[in-house]
C-alpha cells in the first residue's frame, strides 16, 4: 500500500544481510508484578508492566487518534472486539487521511475502494474487499463475521450486502483525492515506492522530510480487561492501482491474526509480500512456539527478505504483534514505520527498529 501514502524512495540502501544479527531481541518476561524493559531494544521504547491490562495498539502516528477512541471502550471494562472497530473507525472517517476511508485515493479508474477485516480471539473473523461506496468498511466487515456464514465479501457483492445492512450509500471521493488522482493521469506513471516518512521520524532524527499525508494501513490489536484480544484493519489500499487489486488488509492471517492463547499481530505496506508469508500468522504461530512477539516480528521481516533480497530493499513491510500478556513487538523492512500504544500510564507513538538500517 503505497503510492497514495507518498512514500519515499531512500537514497542507498546497502546494509548487508549480516546486519540482522546485530538487531537486538526483547528480554524474556520477568515474574508477574515486575517490569520488563520495553519490547523494542531502541531509545524511547514503551516499558509495559507484566500483565498490564487493558491495552491497545496501533500503526503508524496516527494510531495514536484511533487508540483514543479504542481506549474510550476498553477503559470502560468493554470488549476488545469493540474496542478496536471502535478505534479504526476514527481514521476511515478522516477525509484528510488518504490511505483508509473517506478520501483514500481511488485506482487508476477513479473508484474508491475499501478493505477491511476484524477478527477476535476465538477465531470468530469477517471482512470485505474492493468495498465501495460505505464509509465504515469495518463495521461491514464485522457484520459479514456476525451475519452471514462466509469470512469474506468483495466487490460489488460486499457493497450490495453493505447496502442491505443499512450502511448508508456515499462518494467517498473527496475533491483533494480527486485533484490527487487527476494529476497523476497526467503522466499515469505507476511505481509503487516505500513509505520511510513520517513526522516522529523526521522529528527525531532531522534527515526525512515529513508530511501530513504519509502512512498506510491502520492495524490495530487490543486486550480487554478480562484478557481477551481483539484486532481490526482497514484500508483503501494502494493508490491508482488496477481496478480490483486487493492486498493483504483484509486477508485472515495476512493482514491481521488474532489468537487468545498465542496473540495477535497486524501489518502494513506492501500487501503483495505480506501474502506471499502469510505473515500474521506466522508471527502469531512463531509467539505459539515460544518466541517473544519481538522475535516473532523480526523473523517474518527476514522470511520477506529471504524470498526476494534485491526487491525487499525497494519496499517498506512492517509487523506489530502483541502477547497475550501484553508484551510488544514491532519491526519493519525500512526505517519509518511507527507504532501507537494506549494504556493506563502510556499514550505515545513509538519508531519500530528496522532490518535496513
């Protein structure tokens, strides 16, 4: 998911494979009651105390909008499955956010299209593809999990059974995607190119311009009060893609992984290598088998590079996991990718480590 997030092409990109190793892993878990240093070896890593409940997380800053109003749910003793359709409806009605909703940038035709899936810890899952016309394609996305026996609706199809469900009809192509999409017909040069920007990093490091419009995806994965996880994400997808694309958003175990007994994990970026992994549940089976959510994190990062070394120096892919305990991990291709945390003592965005330095 790219173009429409005006990603950035960094200058060179020349860290050697063996740099992995020098990424440093999340300490194990210390007894209940006490703290662990953070999941994210890197300065200014959230410190989370064992078990802490609720808590929710996100990607990219502006998460940190959408845990707001998760948090209004889970501080209130609610559901997790709530809570974070609840928080990623927040930027799909943004008009000024570009990548997921009202004013996502359409495909090469000028259609706005939506993707989206939900999914709690018991397996209970739903989502659509290619959706047009309804705004909240989350809240669609959970009505196919509630009400029908399918997993998945796409294209006119899940737009007919938004329409049925009482989801009203609108044009979600706001006149700036508009004006957006009309200069780019001007060249129709289509290459997708890595999303390195963001304001925290810029903020922080002073060597990438930043800019209002630069994310993607909004994953977001959340334990409630009781213990229960819950995850949702949803997106407009790449921008002026071919008319049908869809990505890995809505896509079970691709774009989203929720298990109450192992955790929970979402991506962003690329959708095409997310896919090819099956990346979320790999990082959620990876955390089944003993690995820390930061671990797990990393080696979906290197099985993208594994499968296409040249071209996963050309792409941004970043993963975000949680424990059911509430242990964090997060870690992308390309420096860039940011992550929001929510809890009782935190509310701040976060840069994720990276496998290219």
């Amino acid at each position: 998911m790219l173009n429409r997030r005006k990603f950035l092409a960094l200058s060179t990109l020349t860290a050697p494979l063996a740099l992995a190793s020098r990424h440093l892993m999340a300490r194990p878990l210390t007894e209940k009651g006490k703290m662990w240093p953070g999941s994210l070896k890197t300065q200014g890593q959230p410190s989370v105390k064992f078990g802490e409940k609720p808590i929710v997380i996100s990607t990219w800053d502006f998460g940190q909008a959408a845990n707001e109003g998760a948090w209004k749910v889970l501080s209130q003793g609610g559901h997790a499955l709530d809570a974070v359709e609840a928080g990623v409806k927040i930027p799909e009605a943004d008009p000024n956010n570009q990548s997921v909703g009202m004013g996502g940038l359409p495909d090469r035709d000028g259609k706005v299209t939506l993707d989206a899936c939900i999914m709690d810890g018991m397996g209970n899952c739903g989502g659509v593809a290619a959706l047009e016309h309804v705004v909240h394609a989350i809240s669609v996305a959970r009505k196919v999990m509630e009400n029908t026996p399918h997993v998945l609706l796409v294209g006119q199809g899940a737009t007919q059974f938004a329409l049925e469900q009482g989801f009203p009809k609108e044009n979600l192509l706001t006149p700036k995607s508009e004006a957006a999409w009309k200069e780019w017909l001007k060249t129709s040069h289509y290459q997708p190119v890595m999303n390195v920007e963001n304001q925290l990093y810029h903020k922080q490091t002073g060597d990438m311009p930043g800019g209002p419009n630069n994310h993607d995806t909004i994953g977001m994965i959340a334990i409630d009060a009781s213990g229960k996880l819950g995850g949702a994400c949803t997106t407009s997808g790449m921008a002026y893609k071919l008319r049908g694309r869809v990505g890995d958003s809505p896509i079970i175990g691709a774009g989203l992984f929720v298990d109450d007994e192992a955790g929970a994990a979402t991506s962003t970026g690329v959708g095409e290598e997310v896919i090819r992994i099956c990346g979320t549940h790999l990082v959620v089976e990876l955390m089944r088998q003993g690995r820390s959510p930061q671990a797990a994190c990393e080696e979906a990062v290197k099985r993208i590079v594994q499968k296409g070394p040249e071209r996963s120096k050309t792409l941004q892919v970043g993963f975000l996991a949680i424990s059911p305990q509430g242990e964090i991990g997060a870690y992308a291709l390309q420096k860039g990718f940011t992550y929001a945390v929510r809890t009782g003592s935190i509310n701040q965005v976060y840069p994720a480590p990276s496998y290219y330095a």
